[in-house]
C-alpha cells in the first residue's frame, strides 16, 4: 500500500497558525458583543474601539506572522507559512463574522460591514510590515530570530494601527 504523501511542513505550520489566529481573533465579536447594548450597530470612538479591535489585530497580524516564521527551517517555508496562515485565519474570522450578523456602520465609508471585515482589513498592514521585519532585519530571514523580530515590529505597528482605526472609525 502506499501512503499519502504529508503535506509540507509550511502548509501544516501555516494552517496550525490560522486555527489559532482564528480562534484567538473571535475574542474580538466576543468583546463586541459584551461591551454594547443589544442594537449594536457602530463601534465606539476612541480607546474603546481600539480595545475590541485589538484581540483581532494581534491575532491576525501578529501571531500568524511570527509563528510560521518562527519554525521554518528556510525562508520560502516562512513567507510561504506566513501567506498561508493569514488566508486561513483571516478567511475563517470574516465567516464567523459574517455568520454571528456582527455589522458595524464605518462613518468615512458610509456603509455597514461585518467586524471581522474591518479587522482583517487593519490587521492586513500589520502582517506586510510583520512579514518585512522577519525578512529585511534577520539575517536568515527564519527561525527563532525572524520570528522575534516579525512578532516585535507587527505588535509595535499593530498597537499604532488600531489607536488610529479607533478614532478614524
């Protein structure tokens, strides 16, 4: 008999990193949900946005950055880890999304959107300059030490990005 061929490790790591992303990020409809009154239909101005949002953000653009990054063994496996895990885990987060009706109105689009919607669409430059920290400052560009630095630059900018979505928003 033969036996089915594993996937790559970059696959198994990227996808391990999206489930976690996912279900890390769903702590942000959950804050939604328990910081508003029933007819939920912005988010708050200010510091309180910025702390719903931020589950997501660290989620999806920080997590599954660095952990891919941090267990390649080449520095294709880590980008190609990296693409992985954010398509899964944003994909799945704007699903649960969609499906728990979590619709915020976003004021300078003048439309209404699901959350996850909005996060994965803050937590998408976070992840660029996540991805650009672990490749550019590493010398390797994988391992322990791209990993550290994807993780230290996507939080920095993460922080940065969700203080200026919450008073934008």
């Amino acid at each position: 008999m033969n036996k089915r061929p594993a996937p790559p490790p970059w696959l198994r790591r990227g996808l391990e990193a999206g489930m976690v992303g996912c279900l890390l990020a769903i702590g942000t409809l959950v804050a939604f949900q328990l910081s508003r009154p029933a007819p939920r239909l912005y988010l708050p101005n200010g510091l309180d946005s910025a702390l719903i949002l931020l589950p997501a953000v660290v989620a999806l653009g920080v997590l599954v950055v660095s952990y891919p990054t941090f267990l390649a063994a080449t520095r294709e496996d880590a980008i190609l880890g990296v693409v992985a895990a954010f398509l899964v885990a944003a994909d799945a987060f704007m699903l649960v999304s969609f499906l728990a009706h979590d619709n915020v109105l976003i004021h300078p689009l003048a439309r209404s959107l699901p959350l996850g919607v909005l996060a994965a669409a803050v937590s998408v430059p976070v992840a660029l300059a996540g991805l650009l920290c672990g490749q550019v400052r590493a010398p390797l560009g994988f391992g322990r030490s791209a990993g550290l630095r994807s993780a230290l630059g996507g939080a920095a900018l993460g922080l940065v990005a969700v203080v200026v979505v919450a008073y934008w928003v």
